[in-house]
C-alpha cells in the first residue's frame, strides 16, 4: 500500500518532517501521531488537491479484453475517440514503397473546425523505396476532441486507444 502524507507529520515527541511516500508492506501501527493540515480521499475537486491518476489520464482504466479500436480513418478526415473520457491513441501509418517522400500529419481540434497541426512525420524517399514501412503514430486526444490525420505516399491503419 503506497499513501501520499502531508510534508508535517507531529508525534507526541515534537515535529517530524514528512516529505515523500509511505509505503508499507502491510498493516502498520502508528501510535502517537497527529496529522497536521487537512487529509482527504477521492477524487481532487479543490485547486489545491492533488489529482488522482485517472483524472488527468486513461492509464490503467481499463483492465481487461482487448483494447477498443477507432475503425477506418480516412486521410484528412476528422474522427472523434471517445465522448466521455481521454484517449491514446495509437495508429499505424505504413508508406507506399514509391521512392516518394511519405508523409502523415496529425492535427488535433475541440470543435472539429478549427485543427491544430500537432506534428508531422515524414519518411524520405530514399527509404520508401526498400518496401512498406510502417511507423506508429501517437496521438492523445481529449473527451470530445476530434483528432485527424492526413497522409501522402502512405495509408493509414486502424487505431487502438486506452
């Protein structure tokens, strides 16, 4: 078991500096000891409450069966992940083999109007002449966002996200 403590802790001897993590194997016995400040459980909801890892990330929020999938992503069309919570959001995007420069931008939108070019990664034509390479693209898209990709020289596979 892993609890976060305030960074004061006193016992009955004067003041103990806290400024970590405890952990404890087990069950542990504390005795003499006053907690300082305010102690909370559950989910952050003051400005001044560290958040729990689910509320800032998908991570680990889903437990077991296979990771759910976008479907067909269509180059240059937008694409909405999920309505209710975050994703990442992982696609392969495999080049053509041409001896062309292949290229995939990825771009992320609140309103599915106005898109922000996040990043753009591109494969020189020297290399997409050995045959089909295919490179993951990362994308983390919010509750509700639309995330869209736009490829040349390459097609886009089908994402997983958690």
């Amino acid at each position: 078991m892993s609890s976060t403590v305030p960074d004061t802790l006193q016992d009955a001897n004067g003041l103990v500096r806290w400024g970590g993590t405890l952990s404890t194997g087990g069950t542990q016995t504390f005795t003499n000891v006053v907690v300082t400040g305010t102690t909370t459980t559950g989910n952050a909801t003051a400005a001044t409450m560290a958040p729990n890892l689910a509320q800032i990330s998908p991570l680990f929020t889903i437990t077991s069966g296979a990771m759910p999938t976008t479907g067909s992503i269509s180059s240059g069309t937008a694409f909405q992940v999920s309505t209710t919570e975050d994703a990442e959001l992982y696609v392969p995007i495999t080049t053509d083999g041409t001896n062309n420069a292949a290229t995939a931008a990825v771009a992320i939108s609140s309103d599915d109007v106005t898109f922000s070019t996040l990043y753009t990664m591109s494969v020189a034509a020297a290399l997409n002449t050995i045959g089909a390479v295919t490179l993951p693209v990362h994308l983390r898209v919010p509750a509700g966002w639309w995330g869209k990709i736009t490829v040349a020289h390459a097609s886009i596979g089908t994402g997983t996200y958690y």
